[in-house]
C-alpha cells in the first residue's frame, strides 16, 4: 500500500472527496510512515494526492511552521502538470554532462538530473508523455538543479528573469527578451533556460558586432546587408 493509500484510508473521504482533519498524532502504528517530520513529501503539491484532491493544513496549534491536522476539502478538478518525463528521455539525458558546470560524476551533487528547462512548468504539452520532446529538458548535476530551482522560485514571485551577467564573462544579460518575465515570452532567452542556446546567441552576436565595428571603421558609408 503506498503512502497516499494508507493516508485515505485513515482519512476516509466521501463521494465528493470530503474528509475530516486527520491530526498528526494518528500516525502511529500501521500509519507511522505518515510522520511528517521535518518535510512532507508524501503530501507536496506536485504529489498524487494534491493531483486528485484539495488539500487543506492546520499549522495553528503548535509553535512553528509545523503541520498540526491534515484534511481533504474535495477533488482538484484543476488541470495539473505532471512532472514525470518519458524514460527513453530520461535514459539519453543522463548519460550526458551538466550544461551548466560540465559534470556527471557519482557523488549527490554532480550527479546528474534531468530539469525542465521551462522552470514554470506551465507547458500541458511537456507534461504529457507523449509529446514531450528531448529538447524540452537538459542536463543539470544536482547543485546546479538546486540553484536553479530556487532562481526560478523567485522569478515566479517577482516576474523579473534572471540576469545571466550575474556570470562575470557573460556578455549580454538575456539571450532574447529582456528582465520582465511575460507569458508570451516564457522562460525563453534566460540563462537558466538553456544555457548552451545562451552561449551560441551570444556568439553570434559577438561576431556580428565585431564585423560592424570593423566595417564601420573601414567602410563607414557601406551598407551591411545580412540573409534571412
């Protein structure tokens, strides 16, 4: 029986997905791998059981940001983003290096995860198995992954995307778009994003710069005219 299994079956919900506050003193004896302590993983948002139901905590009875009771208040008919990747994707990524620090080692921090590069993980097309694509993902050792999760964490609350200048030696502070995070624009051009689609960008424009700074010195009165 797995976690969620034996929380409703403790917490026994109704026909409309309704239960009564289930206190964390009940998880003892056949329902002590329910113990939250300092974390709750079994119970997160983005676990089965926020997927399927309506999750409400009580944090008000004990000192701190502990949880107290646990209660469901109905079935999420919400539309939810699965973060399971397919395995053939999960298999190719991993044999590859961090694009960030260029590891793949054993230890826990370089280790190798496979990120959504799309840090909102609002993309319903990247959540379903079968039409993720292998471009939608990349290569992070775990430290790097932590650091951009956090990163991205914060651009949710604040909608201003990361400035890859942050990095000394990187030359622009977006590969397209600019600070101000908009749905049209997406995740796209940041750093965090894709940083290999970073670097390439930004040679490009490098060298496009350094052939009009050198033509504009020599050839001041021609006209640069670039294929599409």
């Amino acid at each position: 029986m797995s976690l969620i299994e034996l929380f409703l079956e403790l917490a026994k919900p109704d026909e409309n997905g309704m239960s009564r506050w289930v206190l964390a003193t009940e998880f003892v004896g056949k329902y002590k791998p329910l113990e939250l302590g300092n974390g709750w993983s079994w119970g997160r948002k983005s676990s089965p059981l926020q997927r399927d139901y309506k999750v409400e905590v009580d944090r008000s009875k004990t000192p701190g940001n502990k949880i107290d009771a646990i209660r469901l208040v109905g079935f999420n008919t919400d539309q939810h983003f699965s973060q399971t990747i397919r395995k053939d994707i999960c298999e190719e990524i991993r044999k590859r290096k961090c694009v960030m620090l260029g590891v793949n080692g054993i230890s826990e921090n370089t280790k190798i995860e496979v990120d959504h590069k799309d840090g909102r993980k609002n993309d319903m097309r990247v959540s379903d198995q079968a039409t993720q694509r292998i471009e939608d993902f990349q290569p992070l050792c775990k430290a790097a992954n932590d650091i951009k999760r956090q990163i991205c964490k914060n651009c949710k609350i604040t909608d201003k995307r990361w400035d890859a200048r942050n990095i000394e030696g990187n030359p622009y502070s977006f590969y397209e778009g600019d600070e101000n995070y908009t749905e049209q624009q997406g995740c796209v051009g940041c750093y965090q994003y894709d940083p290999v689609a970073y670097r390439i960008n930004c040679a490009k424009k490098l060298c496009k710069e350094s052939v009009e700074t050198v033509m504009n010195k020599l050839y001041p009165n021609y006209k640069i005219e670039y294929s599409a």
